[in-house]
C-alpha cells in the first residue's frame, strides 16, 4: 500500500500592481491680444506642459513557506512511501505603475482680432514606467526522516522532494506615460492675420512618451532542506 504524504510550503502572496499617478491639470493659458488705437498688445503663448513623472515602483512578492517535517519510524519497511517536502514558491512582484502623461500645453492667446493668434504651448513628455517588483523567495525545503528496523521493500527504496522552491517571477516594468498634447491656438482661430505685426513663430512639436519601466529580479530559489532514512 502506498503512503504519500505531503508537507509543501504555502506559496508567496503576490504584490499587487503599484497605483496610478493622476494627470496633472492643463498648463497656464497665455494673455490675450489687447487691440489699443496707436498700438497693440501681442498675445502670448501657452505656457509649455510640464514632464510627466515617472511611475511608482511595484511592491515585491512575499517569500515562500519551508517545507514541513515529516517523520516515520516503522518496524517493517515494505516500500511505496513517498514524501513531498518542499519549499513554496516566492510570489510574483507587482506590476510597475504607469509614467504619469505629460501635461498638456496651456493654450494661446487671442489675437483679438487685432493681431495673429498665439500658438499653444507645447506638451510634456510622458513619464517613465516603474520598476516592476522582485519576485518573493523561494521557501527553504523541509525535512524528511525514515527509520525502519527490516527492509522488506524488495528494492523498492522510498522517494523524498526536499528541495527549496522556485523563486516568484519579477512582475512587469510600468507602462509609457503617453505624450502631453499641445495647447490650443488662441480661441481656435486661424494663426495669421492680414494686418498683423505679430508674428507667431512656428507651432509648438509634438511631446514624446515615456519609456517602459524595468521589470522586476525573479526571487532567489530556496535552500535545499535534509533528509536521513537509515536502518536502525
């Protein structure tokens, strides 16, 4: 009759994936054109959006349980004993949090129909994903004794597991903060006027996202535990 008896490790708990960070409000829009009888009062653009920040690094995952101990002590040993001893496995690391977007560019002021339209401002490069979490440690293995007094297993010698378990995976590096987007012309309008002595220079480029974050170490395996199965 076969006996396997088990005596595993409890797995890590994994970490949770890190929280987002919110959007930053739209930057300062710019002034609008005063139209005076003798002169004018340009408008100015939209302030540039600031750069996102980068995401919140990730919690790692919890270490894995030792193995049990099991212990058997029979007269006779007829075979067919199997014990399963090992260490659990770390949990996973959490997920890197999202680079936060840039902000968006403030928007241009009016020409006021007097001057051209101000340019938006430009938008803020996305942030930088976080690092994803160091996986949990593996658990150490457990301990495994057989004592017996007559070996009648007919060459069939009994089977142990006591190594130390796997060590959690690494969790994924954050996601790009995506590009802020350039702020609005001034009121929408076109960017030239006829009259004007304002000249709006060229349109603000476009903002770049953010890099992906580094994913997380995967956790180291556990020590191997012991084992002793002797004739007494």
């Amino acid at each position: 009759m076969a006996i396997n008896v088990v005596a595993v490790g409890f797995t890590g708990t994994d970490a949770p994936p890190a929280p987002a960070i919110p959007p930053l409000p739209q930057a300062e829009a710019g002034q609008d054109a005063d139209c005076g009888f003798w002169d004018d009062n340009e408008p100015t653009r939209g302030a540039t959006g600031a750069h996102g920040a980068n995401g919140v690094s990730a919690a790692a995952g919890s270490d894995g349980g030792q193995g049990g101990t099991v212990t058997i002590e029979v007269v006779e040993y007829r075979g067919g004993i199997e014990a399963d001893c090992r260490g659990g496995a770390g949990g996973r690391g959490g997920d890197g949090g999202p680079g936060q977007p840039g902000q968006q560019g403030g928007d241009g002021g009016w020409g006021s129909d007097c001057e051209a339209n101000a340019y938006g401002g430009a938008g803020g490069d996305g942030g930088n994903g976080g690092q994803g979490g160091r996986g949990g440690n593996g658990g150490r293995g457990g301990v495994f004794t057989l004592y017996y007094q007559q070996d009648l297993s007919g060459g069939f010698p009994p089977i142990w597991h006591v190594d130390g378990g796997p060590g959690g995976v690494g969790g994924q590096g954050g996601l790009p903060g995506n590009p802020g987007a350039s702020g609005r012309t001034g009121k929408g309008m076109s960017s030239s006027y006829g009259h004007s002595d304002y000249e709006p220079g060229n349109p603000p480029a476009p903002a770049n996202p953010g890099s992906s974050g580094p994913a997380g170490q995967t956790g180291s395996s556990g020590i191997g535990g012991a084992f002793d199965v002797r004739h007494v």
